[in-house]
C-alpha cells in the first residue's frame, strides 16, 4: 500500500467568530507536501499563512476559532481528531515550529538550560519514552546550541533570554524545535524580527540544518527572496485561499495567476534601476464578507464578468496548480 503524504489538507475552512462577525480566513486549502519537500508560503499579511501554519500543529484557539470543513492530516491521522497523547506525539517528534519574534516564546525568568531541558524531557514523555534524568537532558541541550552555532553552549545554558541577542534567542528556538527529531520544521517568518546581517545567518542555518538532517520544510514568508534562496516549491495565498502552488523556478520565471505576477512585479530589482516596483492596486479584502467568485477579482487587471460569479477552481496548468479562470493567457 502507497504511504500516505506527510502532510495533507484538503477542503480545509477556518474561521474567526468575533463582535463584527465570522471571517472566513481559510476557504477550500488543497495542499500536500511530501517528505523531503522544501516548501514556501507566500502572500500579502492577512492572506491566512501563519493561521495555516499553526493548523497544521493544531495550535489555532477553538474558539474563536471554528473548523468550518476539510482535514488536516499528518501521515495519514486527522489532526482534529487527535486525543492528547496523539498531539503529544505530533508537536515535537512530528512538527515543530519556529516562530516570528523568539522572545515571546522564550519564558524571561527562567534560564535557556531550565526551559531546553524541560522541552526535551517533554518530547521524551511525548514519544512514550522514560524521560532522561535531567542531567542527561542538560547534556542535549548543550549539544543543540553548538548545532545550531551558538558559541559557549555550556555557559549558555545558565543564561536568562533578555542577556542574549534577537540572532541567538532564535537560534535557541531552532535548537528547540530540533530536540525533538521533527519529521516537518515549520517556519512561520522566522528572520522578520532580525536585522538584515542576522537574518541572513539564521536563513543559511535553517538551509543547513533542513539539508543536513533532511527534514521537510515549510517556511511561511511575506518575503519572495526568502522563499526563493530557501525553497524548491512555493504556494501563492490570497485571501485565505491558495492561488498557484509549483516549483519555485517555474513560478517565478512564468507566473499564472495575476496574483503572483503582482507580487513580483511589486520587488524591486536591483539589477535594473530603471525597472520601477509595481504596487498591487487596491486593499486586501475584509474577510468578514469576502468577494464573490474569485476573491481578487476586484483588484484583478484581468478580471472578467465570469470571475465575480464563479469561483475558479485550483487546477493543472503548465505543470503547477492555478486558480484562475484566465491562467492560459496569463503569460
Ligand atoms: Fe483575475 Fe479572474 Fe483570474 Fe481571478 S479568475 S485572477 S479575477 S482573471
């Protein structure tokens, strides 16, 4: 029998219930990403990628948040059905997640040994292993941070967070999630909070570290360079929907969505100066009553009557998926 993916999302809906309404921020997600895969999710902020990120640890709050429809699976289980010991075996040893702004993650009185070592033990009671003596955890803990290129990894460990650099608390991070041998490491713009110099380290960091231990990678970003240095497919979101997903040469060199072509054509290029950065025209949309039919067509230069009332399905087009009414003549 074929092993399944080692992730699948299909018809998967999400969304908020607040004061103003329900907005619909996850709406039909269609994604599969096979081990080994080094995959980027890119979109304009509020298009639903970190919300996605975090569905597929389970991590989004019930309520406000509300599954409308559609599965989340991780090698074949349903992650909404998963009982605690199931999550427990999924967050860690599964997924791990690397996060925007690693201070909020890090606990400020307690020291980086005390929360490294608690973290590894809990993975150890997650894969329904005896938990190591603390000693022995401490050891681990030490040999992550020089991993992951932390000088002094010993003396580091007795360090409380507010005494070390944004560059180094987020190597901490990455030196937690990798504690638990995750199969699929998640980053969910994990440079965004960094100068440029850091963040240029911690991206070739992640590259090795994705390369040398081959995990499968999902780096969640605003950025297109990031995505592009980092990634060998990228998945366009609009909206909470996605929009064109192949392989990353591809995308780039010969978009089929608008979408995508806006999102290029807004970079700028520093190897022709004379090439203006072209802004996307218009807002993205309030999800608390989305459009009709194809949610960009109201900022869609090429936007037809057909497109407000029919939603376009995600389908094969020039070896990646579209969904666009027009991805043929979009050239
Ligand atoms: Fe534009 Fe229509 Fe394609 Fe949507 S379906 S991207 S509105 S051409």
């Amino acid at each position: 029998m074929r092993e399944p993916p080692l992730l699948e999302i299909t018809g998967y809906r999400l969304a908020f219930d607040g004061f103003e309404g329900r907005a619909q921020v996850l709406d039909g997600i269609d994604l599969r990403v096979e081990a080994g895969e080094t995959v980027g999710i890119v979109g304009e902020t509020g298009c639903g990628k970190s919300v996605l990120a975090r569905s597929v640890a389970r991590l989004v709050p019930m309520p406000p948040g509300r599954v409308l429809g559609g599965h989340v699976r991780f090698q074949g289980q349903d992650v909404m059905a998963m009982d605690r010991a199931a999550l427990a075996r999924l967050r860690g040893p599964g997924v791990a997640m690397i996060f925007q702004d690693p201070m909020s993650y890090l606990n400020p009185v307690f020291t980086i040994g005390a929360q490294m070592v608690d973290v590894i033990r809990a993975h150890d009671r997650g894969a329904g292993q005896k938990m190591r003596p603390r000693s022995a955890a401490r050891a681990a803990a030490a040999e992550l941070l020089g991993a992951v290129r932390l000088p002094e990894p010993g003396r580091l460990l007795d360090r409380y967070p507010h005494e070390l650099s944004g560059g180094m608390r987020q190597r901490v991070l990455i030196a937690m999630a990798l504690s638990g041998q995750p199969k699929l490491l998640v980053a969910d713009e994990p440079t965004t909070a960094l100068d440029v110099t850091v963040q240029a380290e911690v991206l070739r960091l992640i590259e090795d570290l994705v390369t040398h231990n081959r995990l499968t990678l999902m780096l969640i970003s605003h950025d297109l360079g990031v995505i592009g240095a980092l990634c060998r497919r990228v998945v366009v979101m609009y909206a909470g929907t996605v929009v064109e997903d192949g392989p990353a040469e591809t995308l780039f060199d010969r978009p089929r969505h608008p979408y995508t072509r806006g999102l290029l054509a807004a970079v700028p290029d520093l190897e022709r100066p004379a090439h203006r950065a072209q802004p996307i025209p218009g807002q993205i949309p309030n999800l608390l009553d989305p459009p009709s039919g194809c949610r960009f067509h109201p900022r869609c230069p090429l936007a037809l009557p057909v497109c407000a009332a029919q939603r376009p399905p995600l389908r094969d087009v020039d070896g990646r998926r579209v969904a666009c009414h027009r991805a043929e003549e979009v050239a």
